[in-house]
C-alpha cells in the first residue's frame, strides 16, 4: 500500500517537472522575448534594457530555468510585468476564489449526478430515464457559455432575481461571494452533473447486469437491498475517476464561466495575462492548473485504490 | 372640510415620500475595464493613473468649457505678458484638499513640478516640458515662466493629467488621492469595486450623488450584461451594434459624442510617388467621406473630416467642405505623370479594427480615378516598428489631442511622429507664430492657416473622426454629451426607487 502510494506521488512529482520543462521551453520557443513581446510598440531603448535586466534574460536559458525552477520550488513565483508586484500576492486570492466556486458547483453537482445516474440507471428506459438522459445529453451538448448567456437573459435581465455579473470587492469574503455566484455555479453544476451522470447510469446498468445482483434478485434479497447494499458499492467505483476527470474538465470551464460572469478567479486572471503579454504570469497560472490537475488524479487514483477489495488485496500481496 | 384635510394628507404624504426618496443615498455606479490590471494609480500624472477616480478627485486650475476654450476652476483668473512667456494665475480662496489642509500657490507650484518631473514619467511632461520656471508670488498666486512662448497656456493645463496635488504628496498621492475634487476616497480596490463618497465641503457645494462606485469589469460583454441586469448605471463606452440594446428603452439613454480620435491612412511625402504634391491631392480627393462613414463604423459612426487632425470639438478646427472630385483627381494625376492611373501599395493591419476595412473602402472609392490600390495585411505584431513610418502608404490612428498639440507632434518638420516625413516651412512659421500670438482672433487665423496648408500640401488623408457612445441608466441627470475627459462629476444626480 505504501509502495504504490510513494510510485504514485513520485510520478506526480515527474509528470509537474516535465509541465514545468514545456512551459518554460515554450515561452523559450516564442518569437522574441518576454520583453518585447510585452512591451510591443514602446519595445526599444531604456525601458527594453531594464525589463530584461529585471527578467536576466541575457543570461543563457538553461540557466534562467534552473533559477526559475528553484525559485519555484520555494514558492516564489517572480514578478508580473504588468501589475508589477509578486505572482504569489496576485494569485493567491484568484485561486482562493476559483477554488470557492469550483467547490461550490462539485458540492452541488456530484452528488446531484450521483443520486440521478443511480435513478436513471435503475429505472432504465422508463420515463425518469428519458427525462433525465434527455436533459444530460442536452446539458453536454450546449456549450456552457451558451447556457450561461441564457441563464442570464433569463434570471438576471428578465427576472432580475440574480446579479448577470460579479461584483465584489477583491478581499471579499466567502458570505459576499455566495449570493454573487448563483449563476455561475448553475452553469458549472450543470454541465459538471450531466458528465457524471452518464457514467453512473452506464455503470449501474452494467452492475444491474451482473450475476451477483442477479443472484441477490433470485436468492429473494428485496431490491433496496439489492441496489444499496449489493449494486452500488461496485457501480460507483468508476465514477470515481469520472468525478476526478470531471474536476480537471472544471478548471477549464472555469476559464470561461469567469469571464461570462466577471468572476475575480484564476480564469480571468490567465485569459488577461495572455492578453496583456505578461508572460511570467502566465507561465505561473499554467503550472498552477497543471498542479491542480495532477493532484485531483493522484487523489481520485489513490480513493479507488483504497475503496477497492480487489486492487487493496493485489496490493497488500494477499493473493488475488 | 373634511375632502380638504384629506387632501392637505396626501399631499404631504407625498411630499414625504419625495423627500425621503432624495434623501436616501444616491449611489453613481460605473464600469470600468480595469486596463492597468490592478496597478492604477490615485496619482492624476502617473502613465497608469487611475483615470474614472482622478476625473473626480481632483481639479485642475482650468475646466473645458462648452467653445472648447478654458474656464476657471482653481484658477479664477489669469492674465499672460505681451510676449506669451510669463503666466499669473490668480487661485480661488478656500479651497480645502481633502486631507483638510487649505490650498495655496505651493500645491500648484509643487503639482507642476511633480508633472516635470523625468523620474515619475508622466505622460503630460513632453506637453509642459515648454515651462522653465514656476513661483508662488503669494499666498494665491503662482506665476509660470516658459521656455519659449505660448499664448495657449491654460488649453495645456486642461490635460486631464493636470490635478492640483498637496504640496510634498508625491510618494503618497498614489494612495490617497488627495484632491480638492467632488469626490474623496473611501475604498481604492482597481480590479474589484473602488469606492468615493461625497466631499461634504466641496466648494462648488456638495455633488449631486452620495457615493460613487467604480466596478471592474473588463469584459464589453460582461459589461453590457451588469448594465442589462441594472447592477451599474453608466456605461462610458460601448459599441455600435450593443447600442441597439438600449436604444428606444425607458430605462437607458444613449448618448454619441464626437471626439478627435482619428484613424487615417498616410503617404510618406519623402518617397515615391507621394513626393509630389499633386499625387497626394488627388488620392485624398477621390474620397467620399461621407460614404466611408457609413461603410467603415456604420451609420453616425464618426464626423467626416477634411484631413484635418484638429477636430470639430475643437475652437481651432478650419471648417470645410471636401466632396469627392473624381474628375479633377485623374487630371492632378495627368499632370503629375500618370495618365493612365497609377499603382499603390497601402499596408493596414488588424491592429486597429477600422484599418482593414476603411483600406477597403478605400480601394473601392479610389479605383474610380484609376488608382489602383494593392492591399497589404500585415500581421498586428509588430506593426508600429515593422511597417508605421517605414512603408510608403499605410494606416495610422490618433488619440484626441487639442489642435496646437496634434499639429506639433505629427506635423512639424522633424517631429519624432512626422509620420508623413513632411517639411513645410510655411507650416512650421505659422505654427511659431500662433504660439506667440496672444491676439484669440489672430491666433485662430494662424492655426485655420496650417490646415488649410494640410489639406493643399499634406501627406494625411483624415477622412474622419471617430464618435463614441455611451448608454446610462435613465436615473441619471445632468449627463451632458461631452467626452469622458471633460465630465463634471459634481453635478450629476440620481433618482433612486423608492424600493
């Protein structure tokens, strides 16, 4: 257990260094440097010498990425170009608030797709099923800023019963958030519930067919018992990889529901960042949400591993 | 009796609800981009200052008043020696900074200088960079000695960068914004919601709203959608085809200002064939402006010009009138050499959106006198070290700028800017001699002259300026259609529902 534990965080810690090595070399790769590339017109003269003083490009590249790395390696994330203060102080609350609603919209969304899948699975090809598939296929098909620009026409102009775009201080706290992000949150979750929910219906299905169950069904267990006791357990070990998937798939939906809803996260943050040329952050926010990704995996790998008789007994050598 | 008394009730019920509904704090909401992406600065000279909050921080010694010309504001009055070196300003008497501290000759004295300054690069200091010296006589008067002459002084201290700063602030001001404005700060929070409250002892008497609200939102869409959901109340700038969002709606007003923004498209007039004026006048002279207008931005879009930089707005702009003339544009380019048409090559880019498309139009118009035009898309990176001033013919754009101002940068022989490489030294003398002019009426004479001299001589086809639109909710009052740079924010007033 421990073994594949130590295999599993060393191979993390591989695959973060080889995302660091590519989005060093790609920013290497560009035309240009970080410089001109971000001062553009005014790219010339004193001010030219001073940002790649500031940045050591005269140095050679294997150099600047050995700094780079192990400056990284001890938080510290370098200077903006633009906002010209310190990474850290400028991400540090994005990703607190892109955290809050990414959370916020997997608190509501998992187990929202959870409870449906199971009940779309078990009343397969009745009426709640075709509802509910119906309405996933559609939840998968639209793209979210589709369902996010209706949302708004509806709920916010129409209606006006929720703000169409946030607006909170910087330091605003998670009571201030909340009331902010009805919208935001709707949209994620539903896209977010409809992935799910696919996976768990075709795996309860699957489950449904097996012969334990059929066994069970047969041997006069009575049928909550059958589903709970009996079908889900195992049915719902693959979602669990699904869910994980389908938080990595949130932090690039994030990227555009923050910018429909002005939301003050890490997504809007990149999407000016690449906007302004300022590659120092850019390069910061990608490492930071192929970080994010790699650690969703490493956890979701390491639950089904835990949760799972068989995998745990090849594990601990107990024969299989 | 009793009908009476019922009356004189719900008048006064009335009354009341009036009252209370003007009593309750009227809150100014507005968008912002958020350009500086979170370094805007309080301090009205700084390169990224943050612009909606020093508008209404701080004054300047001078205000646009509606001819374009300068009124009083610190200033009361001022008076100019006979040979336009040496300027008095006489300031008004009372004024409070926000801090409380009494404004005197030395804030102005110690502003000028902060604006001078090389180390904190303000934009405005090539502009002022013409003052030597500035002294405080007395307690409210501040004399200002020029390098060389310039009889339009107080037109360069109306440059939104000039707020009146306390003496001694320069490191400070930055985050406390401390002007004498209508508003005081509260919250400076540039990429969420920056907070003013009303400065209760403003000496033009107390604004017309409690508390305004300065939102980050960087995105137009984002923007138009706060606006449709009511969560802001002024839009400062949107776009042609969101206008029809608002237009005809009771809860909004629509607003187009002429500005002097211009995008144009000029020949360099060192390099063939553009180096004879005759080649120049007849390619200038197959537009129909009006038709461009309405092809490139869409119906009342911009104000057609007659390559004029100087803008409609400004008390310096030569009136004219430019139709096309096909005709007398082949027979210039006969005489010039080229019966039978001429080839060009006009390089554009997507740097700005009306590059390619007014290159378009252009092409189409030209074609009609037999000048064909080749065009060349060139990639937008790049594009102001690459192809600006490089290329024969290509597209330019400018920012507003008051007429003795745009017509030194981009139009005086050696000018960093002198994008056409033309050298008129007709030009350049009346351009001297209107500085040295303190005569208003002969002074106008001398600039109508040099673009007169633009339009006969010049490299620059202008065919327009720019209008922009803005959309406010229709609470609002006393929003009159002047530019951003040049809203009184005092006097602006907000109905609130009695919800």
């Amino acid at each position: 257990m421990l073994k594949i534990l130590v295999r599993r965080l060393v191979s993390a810690l591989f695959t973060l260094a080889f995302v660091a090595v590519v989005v060093f070399a790609v920013a290497e790769a560009l035309p240009g440097d970080a410089c001109t590339a971000y001062l553009g017109r005014l790219a010339q003269g004193e001010r030219l010498d001073n940002c790649r003083a500031s940045l050591d490009l005269d140095q050679p590249a294997a150099k600047r990425f050995v700094h780079w790395a192990r400056d990284l390696a001890q938080g510290d994330l370098g200077n903006s170009l633009k906002r010209k203060k310190p990474i850290e102080e400028i991400v540090g609350p994005r990703f607190r608030n892109t955290v809050i609603l990414g959370t916020v919209a997997a608190l509501i969304g998992i187990p929202l797709a959870i409870v449906l899948g199971v009940f779309a699975g078990v009343y397969r090809d009745k009426i709640p099923d075709f509802v509910i598939s119906g309405v996933s296929l559609l939840a998968m098909t639209i793209p979210e800023f589709v369902i996010a620009t209706l949302l708004i026409f509806v709920f916010a102009i129409s209606f006006q019963w929720f703000p169409a775009v946030t607006i909170l201080p910087t330091d605003a706290g998670i009571r201030e958030i909340l009331p902010n992000i009805v919208l935001p949150v709707i949209t994620l979750a539903f896209v977010m519930t409809a992935h799910i929910l696919r996976i768990t219906r075709a795996s309860v299905i699957d489950a449904m067919h097996s012969e334990y169950v059929k066994m069970a069904t047969l041997k006069g267990v009575p049928f909550r018992r059958v589903v709970f006791r009996h079908m889900l357990p195992s049915a719902l070990l693959p979602t669990i990889n699904i869910v994980a998937l389908t938080i990595a798939w949130l932090l690039s939906g994030v990227v555009v529901i923050e910018k429909v809803f002005n939301y003050p996260g890490l997504g809007t943050l990149i999407i000016q960042s690449i906007f302004d040329r300022d590659l120092p952050l850019v390069q910061a926010i990608a490492l930071m949400f192929a970080l994010i990704y790699i650690a969703v995996n490493l956890i979701a790998d390491l639950l089904v591993i835990l949760l799972n008789p068989k995998l745990r007994s090849q594990v601990s050598g107990e024969g299989g | 009796m009793r009908s009476r008394f019922t009356g004189r009730f719900m008048a006064c019920l009335l009354l009341l609800s009036a009252c209370a509904g003007l009593a309750q704090a009227a809150t100014l909401r507005l968008a912002y981009d958020a350009g500086f992406g979170g370094a805007e600065s309080l301090d009205p000279y700084s390169p990224t200052r943050f612009f909606f909050t020093t508008q209404a921080m701080y004054n300047r010694l001078v205000r646009q008043e509606d001819d374009g010309s300068a009124g009083p504001d610190l200033a009361t009055s001022w008076s100019v020696s006979g040979d336009a070196r040496t300027w008095t300003f006489h300031l008004r008497d009372g004024v409070r900074f926000h801090s409380g501290k009494l404004l005197s000759a030395q804030d102005v004295v110690y502003s000028l200088y902060h604006a001078l300054d090389p180390e904190r690069g303000s934009p405005v200091r090539s502009t002022l960079k013409i003052m030597d010296r500035i002294e405080a006589v007395d307690r409210l008067t501040v004399r200002i000695h020029l390098k060389s002459a310039h009889a339009d002084l107080p037109l360069l201290l109306l440059d939104q960068r000039c707020g009146i700063i306390p003496e001694g602030s320069a490191d400070s001001i930055e985050r406390t914004g401390d002007g004498t404005g209508p508003f005081r700060l509260v919250e400076n929070d540039p990429e969420g919601v920056t907070v003013l409250e009303a400065n209760p002892g403003y000496w033009e008497g107390p604004p017309g709203v409690e508390r305004v609200e300065i939102v980050a939102i960087p995105d137009q869409v984002a923007q138009i959608q706060a606006m449709l959901a009511g969560q802001i109340d002024y839009l400062p700038s949107i776009n042609r085809r969101q206008l029809k969002l608002f237009e005809n709606h009771p809860g909004y007003i629509v607003q187009t200002i002429r500005t002097g923004h211009w995008p144009g498209m000029v020949m360099r007039t060192d390099m063939v064939p553009f180096d004879d004026p005759n080649v120049r006048r007849a390619m200038r002279m197959v537009v129909d402006r009006e038709d461009m207008v309405r092809l490139v931005l869409g119906e009342g879009g911009g104000e057609p010009s007659c390559d004029t930089p100087v803008w409609a707005g400004d008390k310096y702009h030569a009136q004219r009138h430019c139709p096309q003339d096909v005709g007398q544009a082949k027979a210039l380019l006969s005489e010039a050499g080229y019966p039978d048409g001429i080839d060009v090559d006009l390089y554009t880019s997507s740097v700005d959106k009306s590059f390619v498309s007014m290159a378009e139009v252009y092409q189409n118009q030209a074609a009609s006198a037999g000048i064909r035009v080749k065009i060349h898309q060139v990639p937008a990176d790049g594009y102001w070290t690459d192809t600006w001033m490089q290329e024969p013919f290509v597209a330019t754009r400018w920012n507003q700028r008051p007429a003795d101002q745009i017509l030194n940068e981009a139009f005086r022989s050696g000018a960093a800017w002198n994008e056409t490489y033309w050298h008129n030294a007709q030009f350049d003398r009346a351009l001297d001699r209107a500085r040295k002019e303190v005569n208003e009426k002969r002074r106008r004479e001398l600039y109508v002259r040099t673009q007169q001299l633009l339009y006969d001589d010049g490299g620059a086809l202008i065919p327009f300026h720019l209008n922009v639109n803005r959309v406010f909710s229709s609470k609002l009052r006393n929003l009159p259609p002047e530019t951003e740079l040049f809203v009184r924010w005092q006097y602006i007033g907000k109905t609130e529902n009695e919800e």
